[in-house]
C-alpha cells in the first residue's frame, strides 16, 4: 500500500520536527510546549491511521458491509 508508505514518511518527519523542539536551546519550556503540542497530536493520529491501514491489510473486509477496523481499536 502507497499509503503506508506516505504515512511513515509523514511520522518521521513530525519525528524530526519535535526532536529540533527538543534541542532548541533558544526556546523557553512553555514555548515548546506550545508549538509541541499540535505535533504530538498530528503524530497520535499519524500512528492511528498507520494501525488502521495495517489492520487492513492484514485482515481485508470479507463482507459487503464495509470495513469496521474502528470497532476493534484498543484506546
């Protein structure tokens, strides 16, 4: 799936993204916090997604009632 693919490239580089936010000495910790913040949000759905595709694509829908892949999410 080229999804998967995409979606991994996008996690690494929210991955990236937050590692510079960590090691940036000129930032105070609230202002980290703040521009973390949608980061980690954006990254919980990257990964979410990610799973998602996964459970797919191991288990691919076998009736014609369509995908349930959200009824068995662990939360």
């Amino acid at each position: 799936m080229v999804s998967l693919t995409h979606l991994e490239a996008a996690l690494a580089a929210v991955d990236v993204e937050v590692k510079a936010l960590l090691y940036n000495q000129s930032l105070s910790l609230s202002e980290k916090d703040e521009k973390m913040l949608p980061l980690l949000r954006e990254s919980k759905v990257l990964k979410q997604a990610h799973e998602d595709l996964c459970y797919l694509r191991d288990n691919p829908p076998s009736s014609l009632t369509g995908c349930k892949a959200g009824s068995y999410r662990e939360e």
